[in-house]
C-alpha cells in the first residue's frame, strides 16, 4: 500500500491543507492521473449526535456519543454531508442546538444534510428543517426533503429515504424530481445521498429496508450514477459497484454505509450481500472522499486517527 499527499487549497479560506489518502488497487481502479488542484474533499457520516440532556451526552463513555471527536475530523473539508439521524433522540430544535450546533455544526456553512427517520419524531420533521433554514443551508421544500447541487465537476442529490413521509416509489412526485433532475444534469460524474441503505449487512436494521428505495436506485443505475451514500446501520460498510437488485456490475453503484458519526456502534453479521467488500464496526469515525474531475477516492477515518479503509482512484461511470 502507497502512501499519497495530495494538496488542495480550500475553498472557504483559501488556505492550502494537505491532506493524507491512503490508494489501494481496487477494482476499476483508474491509472489516469488526478488533478490535484481541482479536487473537492467531501466527508460524511451519520446517526451522529446524542440527546443534549444524556447523562452519557459529554463522550466520556467511549462506546457512545462520540459526536464531538467525530466532528473533529470535518476540518478542511470543501463540503460535509451529515447522512440523516444528525441529532436524537427526536431531532428537535432544541436537541440540535444543544448537541449538534457546537460540534457538526461547526461546519455548517459547507453542509449539505439528508433527513434520517429520527427526525420525523416530530411531525413534518420541524425541528431539522427550522435549524437548517437558521443556518441558511440547503433541504428542499419541507414537504419533500431533497434537493441537488453541483460540487465543482460533480452533481450532487441529496433524497428523502422516509418513503412512509415522502414517498419514494415510482411515480411520487420524488421519483418524478429525480428523474428530471438526472435528465437534466451534463456531469460525468454523479453522487447521491440519503438515510436508509439498500444493501445492509448490519446486524440491527438489515433485514429490512425502506420501501421504495430500490426505485430510487433504478433511476440512479440508469444513468450511470457512481456512489450512494447512506447512514441508518450505526457502523461502516463498502460494496462493490452493482445494480439495484445485487447483481455485479463494471457500470453499477458503489455504495458506502456510514452510520459511524458519533451515537453509538451496531454489529455486522455476515456479509449477506454478495458484492459486500469491507466493514467494520469496532471504531466511530468518517468517510472523507476526494472528487476529482472524472474520478473519485475514499478512506474511512476513525476517530483515533487511523484510516481503516481505502481505494481509488476509480474513473466515474
């Protein structure tokens, strides 16, 4: 394994940050050379702070609320994208600015968020969307709860997995959006994000899945979308590029789980996927991804500094 500096200046405070990535040969690795001074760090997670009013809410326990030390790894990032279930126990208003606020939030001005199921423990999920619109980001309306952006050479789309909240099958005016919205863009290079997984080897939540996101992935795989991104399973997980229903795929989806942004750790069982590559479900921590104009890379970074996965560059789709 190489180790590679690569050197971005970021985009907020045009201040050069090196940072570490760790490339691996990986299928469909690119041996085309990245473009370093064009490249967008992006770091995500999910399931990410405890109750405010916890008694285990300060991190002192290191099996749980680890919130504050994950969120020390979002610096020098160009954006941030929180995969839904930010705040619990109910994602109010007041939990998000007691627990939230001064840890992730302190990145709010390059956040992007997805809603998580938590957050609908208050209706209409009022309480993510009213912090959202304080801090002047992005959610798409609130009846709906997702939206696109480009990220330089990148078009983004961030969806709304409570399919019982917002539906999400065939036909909802969400699926309708979507397909506009992948119709529309002129990226080669396409990423989207939201809370639910479709492919699960975690051991609390993978037997079941929100229904409708597998045709949201039917969209995603027809045009030649390269990563999904999702939370809910509280550990990490990587699986080869496929296609919705598993099957492997040299033109499919990567799809990264990472539910490791600071509440608590679920186990894995056996992988039950058959494109299932990498988990772990021993440490918090990070999924930072450099895009790059025509290729991405990825390392999982855990709280204590180690990076417990990586790959790339992989051409885009």
């Amino acid at each position: 394994m190489e180790t590679m500096r690569w050197v971005r200046t970021a985009v907020a405070t045009s201040v050069v940050v090196t940072l570490p990535f760790l490339a691996r040969l990986d299928p469909g690795v690119s041996s085309s050379p990245t473009d370093a001074a064009n490249a967008v760090i992006l770091v995500t997670g999910g399931d990410i702070a405890c109750d405010p009013a916890g008694h285990d809410s300060d991190g002192s326990d290191p099996t749980v609320c680890q919130h504050a030390a994950t969120a020390e790894l979002l610096a020098g990032a160009d954006a941030v994208l929180p995969l839904g279930d930010l705040q619990y126990p109910d994602g109010t208003l007041e939990q998000f600015q007691g627990a939230y606020d001064p840890t992730w939030g302190v990145h709010a001005s390059v956040t992007y968020p997805a809603v998580g199921n938590h957050e609908y423990h208050v209706p209409g999920a009022a309480g993510y969307f009213d912090y959202w619109s304080g801090k002047d980001r992005p959610t798409g309306d609130r009846d709906a709860g997702y939206y696109s952006f480009d990220l330089d050479s990148w078009h983004v789309i961030s969806l709304n997995s409570n399919c019982s909240e917002v539906a999400c099958g065939e036909g909802t005016p969400q699926n309708d959006w979507l397909e506009a919205d992948l119709a529309a863009t002129s990226s080669s290079c396409v990423l989207a994000f939201w809370h639910h997984p479709l492919f699960n080897s975690g051991a609390v939540h993978g037997a079941s899945m929100s229904s409708g996101v597998r045709e949201l992935w039917h969209d995603l795989y027809g045009a030649g979308v390269d990563v999904v991104l999702n939370g809910h399973e509280h550990n990490y997980q990587r699986y080869a590029k496929q296609d919705p229903d598993g099957r492997a795929a040299a033109d499919g989806i990567r799809e990264f789980v990472v539910g490791t942004g600071g509440s608590r750790i679920y186990p894995l069982v056996n992988a039950k996927d058959p494109n299932y590559e990498v988990g772990q479900d021993t440490s918090f921590g990070v999924l930072r991804m450099r895009l790059d104009r025509d290729a991405y890379s990825w390392e999982f970074v855990a709280i204590d500094g180690t990076v417990r996965d990586a790959g790339g560059p992989v051409a885009c789709n």
